[in-house]
C-alpha cells in the first residue's frame, strides 16, 4: 500500500479526517484532485466521498472552519470554500440508469461502488482520510499505470460507461485533448457505437464541454477525435460538412476542415506567445471562420474552386449555431459574428494598393475587436508551401503597420460621428426624418473617405453643405450655439 500524505498538506483534510472518526464514518479525497496531483496540475476543487451522509459530515467541518455551507439535498451534496480550496461533500454511490436519461437512479453504496462509476480509471482513484491509513492510494481499476501511459480508459465496460451517462464520450475527448492522452482502442470503437445516445444530452452540457476542448493548449486534437468518432456530426454539423477535398477537370480546393483547425490552432499559439489570456470567443470565431464555405462553394473552368460571400454568409449562420448549442445570444456572439464577417477584410487590403480609406473603413467596422481580428486573420494565413506564408506575412506586417499609423492620426477606432441627430434638427429646425440620417451619413463617409478630418469643424461645414443640398435652411443658430 503506497502512502501520499504529502498531497495532503491542506489542513481542511485533517479537519476532514477527525471529525470522520468522530462520526465513525469513513471518507476519501477521489476524483480531479488525486489526479492532479500526480500531474503536478494545479487543482483549487477537492471532492470528498463518504461512506455515509456527505451533508452530514460537511455540515460538522463547515462549522469547526466557520465556512458558509451550500446544501443541494436533491443531488445529496454540500460544498464551501476554504483557505483557497472549493470543497464539496457527496455519499458513496452506487448508480443505476434509465436508457432515456442520463440522470442516474442513485442509492447508498461504498467506496469500491462509488468508484465504478466514474467515468474514467484516472478519475476514480482516492486517498484515504482515515487516521489508520491517512494518505493511502486506493487505486482498484489502475488509474496510476494509465496516469503514466497516457492513457483515457474506462472503469468498466466501456458500453456500460458511455451508454449510461453520453456526456463521458465528449468528457473522453477532452481530456484526450487536455493532457495530451489516447483514448484506448476499445474506447474509441465504443464511442461510435454509442453516438445516438448524445440525443438525451442537453446541449449546455455539450457546449461546456467544447469550450474546455477549445481553450486547450492544441485544440485541434480534440476536433479532429469528434470528427473521427461521429461525435461532432451530432452536435456542429455545419463544421463536419468543411471536411473533403472535391476536385474537377483535375483541380482541387483546399481542404477545409483541416486548415480550419490550423487556424484554431495558430490563434491559440498566438496567445500563448503573446501572453494573452486565452479568449473562448475568439477561438469560436477560428472555428467558424469558414463554415460558410459549402454553401458557397463553385467551380468555374477557368478560376477553378472559388467560396465567394462564404464570410457574409458565415456570418449569418452563426446565430444558428449558437442557439442549436444553447450558446448565449447577446454580445459574445455578436463578437463572434462580427469576426467570421470581417475575416477577409485585412487580407483583401493585402492584395489591393492599402489606401488610407480603406484601412478607415476596417477600424470603423471592427471597432475595440480591431486586434482581435488582426490576431484571427495572421492565423488564417495557411500554406503548404513557405513561399506563400513568408509572402503574405509580409504583406500582413504591412497592412498591420498601416493600421497604426491611420489609428494614430484620425482615431477612427472608438469612431463617433461629431454630427448627432440632435444637432441637425436644432440647426435647420426639422422634425424627426429621413434626411437627418442622410446627413450624419454624408459627413461619416467624408471621414472615412478622408475628405476632411475626423473633427467638429469641418464636420460642421459638411454638415451644412449636405443640408442646403437637401434645401434646408439653417434657422438662426450659430456655431458655438451648436457646439453647446
């Protein structure tokens, strides 16, 4: 029996261990956090199962620590948060399930019970808190061996795991993905034979489980096991359909699903080499970037394979996509949405003479998300040959340089027209109507254009121009009045 009460420093799990004796029942640390410790992760979450009532014990500990207690007795859990650590409190359970749900049928069970229903063998290991044996690995389905063979591997039949609770076959992909482990064979083949069951799953469920995937380190590896196990086909469909090459008269497209995930995979680099925070969001605006490539996809004898508008028309499925995965509808996907739309924006100014209006025109529209977007389209550029890369990096740096030096000298970025609807009904003495936004408009394209600058004043004489053109009159209002 090896001992590790050196993962036990934390003084919540002697706390833990008296009052266990003191009720004389027996309790263990299991799960993520044994895990993690062997990893050398950083782990905040510790569970304790106990051979009896988990509230009953964590109502003790929380009073002798003075913790704020959470108590869910439908799920039979209480948890609090101490020096650092979220600790939550369950029974040893012994579960049984319903083909139509993945809400178990739960009764009291032991220790041995309690671990043959994890999900999988690195997840079901625990140290003992009892004072006899305080630190010891209780490790019955070899967690310790599959730890250090990198290695995703069930406790059980792995048709009894995944049929009985569907969410394990995302789970099994991500932490593929997140520890850079194999899912074992056997596994594998049984994530397929199971993937109808992912129709009892909610989708929240499933969406959570794709952002951890995402925010990985190579996120990449974690698409590429849903593609392969029928997984994604369920749940992103219009993802799965970016896989293939079609090819006529001896020509061929680029191969969309797989230089959708390089692109995943740069932007998640990029941050990483820039010390940014990893952004959920703008790793779904990578995943999608080219989702609307199959239903713009044409082939012309002459220019080959072409995906004209796929970028407008991306932007119009992200909404849809969101809401079949449950995905907040407000301004993250908003973010997401503008991305996919902009994509091709910088890398058009690329291939055409960078003209100051034009570089306007992109700060205007991308607003604060401008570096963002700057970020996604380097990690769109995508090549098999170095020439190509090295060629438009280039020309990205340069596209990049005059992105500074336009924001710099007509901060367009945080662009607010200086002429306001207000301000035009007061010069002329109008009504709310039609020819007040055709005024704000006529002086914003002027800016933009670069026909006159980004302040008041000149604004003001445009402003006046557009309105005698539409035959207003300015009634009697001078220009510092307007300035007021």
């Amino acid at each position: 029996m090896k001992v590790y009460s050196q993962y036990l420093e934390h003084p919540i799990f002697g706390i833990v261990s008296d009052a266990a004796a003191e009720l004389g029942v027996r309790c263990f640390t299991i799960g993520g956090f044994v895990r993690d410790c062997f990893l050398g992760r950083p782990c905040n979450d510790i569970d304790i199962v106990v051979e009896g009532s988990g509230i009953e014990l964590a109502t003790v500990v929380s009073r002798r620590v003075k913790a704020n207690l959470a108590v869910y007795r439908n799920f039979g859990t209480a948890m609090f948060k101490y020096k650092g650590m979220e600790i939550e409190f369950v029974g040893a359970r012994k579960e049984s399930y319903h083909r139509e749900s993945r809400n178990p049928v739960v009764e009291d069970g032991t220790l041995e019970e309690d671990q043959c229903r994890r999900d999988f063998t690195i997840n079901a290991m625990a140290f003992s808190l009892q004072r006899e044996d305080y630190g010891a690995l209780v490790d019955p389905f070899g967690g310790m061996s599959d730890l250090k063979n990198g290695i995703i591997r069930t406790p059980l039949d792995p048709d009894t795991t995944y049929s009985d609770d569907p969410l394990r076959m995302i789970r099994a992909v991500r932490f593929a993905t997140q520890l850079g482990f194999r899912i074992v064979p056997e596994s594998l083949e049984s994530i397929k034979r199971n993937v109808g069951r992912l129709d009892i799953l909610s989708r929240e469920r499933i969406a959570d489980e794709l952002a951890k995937i995402l925010l990985s380190k190579t996120p990449s590896t974690g698409f590429y096991l849903l593609e392969q196990t029928g997984l994604l086909e369920k749940f992103l469909p219009q993802l799965s359909a970016l896989k293939g090459v079609e090819t006529q008269d001896g020509k061929g497209h680029k191969e969309n699903f797989s230089h959708t995930l390089k692109v995943l995979d740069n932007v998640a680099a990029m941050e990483l080499e820039m010390g940014r925070e990893s952004n959920l969001w703008l790793r779904w605006a990578a995943l999608l970037h080219d989702v609307g490539k199959p239903a713009t996809k044409k082939f012309d004898q002459k220019a080959g394979w072409s995906f004209h508008a796929h970028d407008f028309i991306g932007a119009r499925m992200v909404p849809q996509i969101f809401k079949q995965l449950k995905m907040p509808l407000n301004e993250k996907m908003k973010y997401v949405q503008k991305l996919v739309g902009l994509h091709l924006r910088p890398i058009a100014l690329v291939d055409d003479i960078v003209t100051d209006s034009a570089v306007r025109r992109l700060l205007f529209d991308a607003g604060d998300d401008i570096d963002d977007l700057m970020i996604l389209c380097n990690a769109d550029i995508t090549s098999k040959r170095d020439n190509v890369v090295r060629r438009h990096k280039e020309n990205y740096k340069l596209v990049k340089e005059k992105l500074v030096e336009v924001e710099a000298k007509d901060a367009i970025r945080n662009f607010k027209n200086p002429i306001d609807g207000e301000l035009v009904m007061k010069h002329f003495g109008i009504p709310p109507c039609n020819a007040i936004g055709q005024i704000k408009e006529y002086v914003k394209e002027a800016i933009l254009d670069g026909r006159i600058e980004n302040n008041f004043d000149q604004a003001f004489v445009l402003m006046e121009e557009k309105g005698a053109e539409l035959g207003l009159r300015p009634v009697s209002l001078s220009e510092d009045d307007a300035r007021s």
